[in-house]
C-alpha cells in the first residue's frame, strides 16, 4: 500500500522542467499569499472594533480623564471631615519674676506653662454639604470621562468609514482602470480594422491617466486616514493598518425609533449626565452657602502646669459671629443663580442633543434609500446602458465618446452607493455617541 501510494505521489509531481517552474511559482505565491494573510491578521484595522479595543486602553486623552475621575472620587473621602486640631503652648513668667537674667523655657523651672487642645466643630449640615458636592462633582468627573470616550470612539468610527470608502473607492478605480486598458484595445482593434478613428484609442489613454492620477489622490487620502486611526489609537502614525474588510452592519429601523432613542439619550448619555451632577452639585453650594449664616464652633481643653505638676485645668468654648450680612447675602445670590445657570445649560445640553439626534436621523435614513436606488435601480441601469453602448461600439453603431460615459456612470453609481453606505455608518457614530451606547 505504501508503494503504490508513493508511485500515485511521484506520477503527480510535474516531470516537464517547464511545468515544475509553473508549479514551484504557485507554490511560491501560495506561500507569500498565506504569510501576507498572517501579518494582514496581526496588523489592526481589519474591523472597527479591533481599533476600538486598542484605543480604550491605550488613548492619553482617555487615561487622563480616568485620573481626573479617580482623584474627584478619592476627594469624596477628606470632603466635610473635620479640620485638625491645634496645639499650643504658653510659657508664662519664664524669667522668674525677675530673678533670671536670661529666660528659661523649661516649663519645670518657670512660673507656669499652659498647653491648649482645640477643635474647631462646622455648623450642623455644613459637612454633609460639603460632602454630596464632592459627590457630585465626582459623579461629573466620571460623566465627563465617558463623554470622552464616546467622543473618541465616534471619531475612530468615522475615521474607520472614510478609511474603508478610501480603500474601497481604489478598489473599484483600479477595475475601472482594467476595462479601460481593454476598451483601448477594442479600440485598436477597431482601428487597425479600419472601422474606427485614432481618436478613440487616445481617448482611452488619456481616461487611463485621469484614473492614474486619482489613484494617486485616493493613495494619499488613505495615508491620510491611516495617520488619523493611528493617532487616534495611541499609535505611531506610520504603524501599518490593515485594510478594512466590512462596515458594521446597520441597526433595523426599529431600534431606532426616535422617541425610545430620545428617551436612552435622557437616561444614558454622559453629557447630559455631567451637565445633571452639576447642577446637583450647585444646589448643594447654595445650601452650603445658606449654612454660613450660622456660626461655627471651637472647643478646647487647657491644663496648666506649675513647676512639675498640673495644677489647674481650663475648658473653652469659642464661636465664631456672622456679622457681615451683606457680602453672605451676596455670596447667596451668587450661589442661587449659579445654580440657576448650571439647570439651564443642562437643558440647553439636551436640546442641543434632541437636535443632533434628529438630524442624523433624518440623514441617515435617506442614506438607507440612497443606497437602495443606487443598488436596485441607478447601479442595474448603467450596466445595462455600458454593455448596450459597448455592442453598439463594436458594431459601429455609437461613438467611443457614448460608450466612456456608460462606463463613467457606472462607476458613478458604485461610487454612489459606497458614499451612502460610508455616510450610513457616519450618521450611526454620531447617533451612537448622543445616545450614549451602540445600537
């Protein structure tokens, strides 16, 4: 068995030294096919959601509103604690009445020494108060954090969009090229045949090179954009990106309902939430504010020692008098409208993301039909009118000119169908962004 299976293996190896060359390049291109695969599949880029990843964990403008957030809730733990006590000490008659030339400062060897223990004690209300503001600002500073995110990850979104219509849109370039390399040899054929003019030929050059040099914008929008993806996944920005494979598909028309959408925007979206904790936070400052009519207290122990014992003890009980009602009315008002001011441009934050929120909807909705007509209907007719002009050519019955704008069209409606799939995906980021999570 193993013979026979070792003579099958020998007859099928090529003998021809031409057809062992063929099979040895396509075992060779095979090979650099698979390595080429293998890095394309370590290199990021291939999907939104692999650059996504690196840019959660790797993003500066992330970690440092991370830290911020960290430092305002560890502030929560000192906010309304109470002040340190104070300590002091009062060496009295250290000369002796006199009978020491120079002072002493043994409390042991001069007329007396008072030690004083106080504590200053807030009004009732006012730790609390300090307390939830601190709360609150640090519930803002976390808010303000996952606004960054999305921030950031709209962007990266929308850079992976334009990176893929870049890739996509070179792509269909270089097939439009081809045909047009075998257009001009129809039309040479045609004209060594004599049945068509020079002209046609040149033309088809001269559409080669407008698509030459495309190609060459479109290459530089593409390292544009890798530079962009790059910087904004914390990356060298001429680290190797993989090319995209697919956009992300788009969510049915029934997760996206604006009066649920409004309504997750209202209870998810960090900037609305930041915009609430301050005005939280404001209201608690005015309290705050409020409270300071009240006084606040110190209380303190006193032992004073003569010579080597304690010899009498003091209590003391100091308080502070609110006098000055002008400047806290003042600071009351101050507060007050602060206060007022941080629950207006809370609504005006939701207004002005109701707003957002409506017209991405409304755009993104007409990309879905742009697309549909351009796929089922503008796409379907301009390889209709291409293949009916390039038989009329061929037959001598249209001009070379009608058959460049068949193909013109074509690539048009391809064309027009990617813009409105990329601008589909555009639209979603910004939807997603304002409502706070992906849909």
């Amino acid at each position: 068995m193993s013979h026979e299976h070792s003579a099958r293996a020998k007859r099928a190896i090529p003998t021809h030294p031409a057809l062992r060359a063929l099979a040895a390049a396509c075992m060779a291109a095979a090979s650099l096919a698979s390595g080429a695969a293998l890095a394309q599949g370590s290199v990021p880029g291939r999907s939104v959601e692999s650059l996504l990843e690196i840019a959660r964990q790797a993003n500066p403008e992330l970690a440092s509103m991370r830290h911020e957030a960290t430092a305002a809730r560890e502030k929560t733990g000192s906010a309304g604690a109470l002040p340190d006590p104070t300590f002091r000490v009062e060496l009295m008659d250290v000369t002796n009445a006199g009978m020491d030339a120079s002072p002493n400062l043994l409390p042991s060897r001069i007329g007396g020494a008072k030690y004083t223990v106080m504590q200053m004690l807030p009004w009732y209300g006012k730790r609390d108060a300090m307390r939830e503001v601190a709360e609150t600002d640090a519930l803002a500073s976390a808010s303000r954090a996952d606004s960054a995110w999305l921030e950031v990850a709209m962007k990266i979104k929308t850079a992976f969009a334009q990176y893929y219509l870049a890739v996509e849109n070179e792509r269909l370039t270089k097939e439009v090229l081809d045909l047009m390399v075998r257009l001009e040899g129809v039309a040479q054929a045609r004209y060594s045949g004599g049945l068509a003019a020079q002209q046609d030929a040149i033309r088809a050059q001269v559409e080669q090179t407008t698509m030459r040099t495309d190609l060459v914008m479109i290459e530089a929008e593409k390292r544009r954009l890798r530079a962009r993806l790059n910087a904004l996944v914390a990356r060298p920005v001429a680290a190797p990106l993989a090319e995209p494979q697919a956009l992300r598909p788009l969510p049915p028309p029934s997760r996206l309902q604006p009066a649920d959408l409004e309504e997750r925007m209202r209870g998810r979206n960090p900037l609305v939430a930041a915009e609430a904790a301050k005005a939280r936070s404001a209201g608690k400052m005015a309290e705050l504010t409020r409270l300071e009519r009240y006084p606040d207290f110190s209380v303190g122990i006193s032992p004073t020692q003569m010579r080597n014992r304690i010899s009498e003890w003091e209590i003391m009980l100091e308080v502070n008098i609110p006098l000055q009602l002008d400047r806290r009315r003042a600071q009351e008002r101050e507060s007050l409208a602060m206060r007022d001011a941080a629950g207006a441009r809370r609504e005006a934050v939701e207004l002005g993301l109701l707003g957002e929120l409506g017209e991405n909807l409304v755009a993104l909705d007409a990309s879905r039909r742009t697309e549909t007509l351009a796929a089922t209907s503008l796409l379907p007719q301009a390889e209709l009118t291409f293949q009916s002009a390039l038989a009329g050519y061929e037959n001598g019955k249209v001009d070379f000119a009608t058959l460049l704008d068949a193909q013109r069209e074509i690539r048009r409606a391809r064309l027009e169908k990617l813009k409105a799939q990329v601008e589909a995906q555009m639209r979603l980021a910004e939807i997603e962004r304002i409502v706070g999570e992906d849909l």
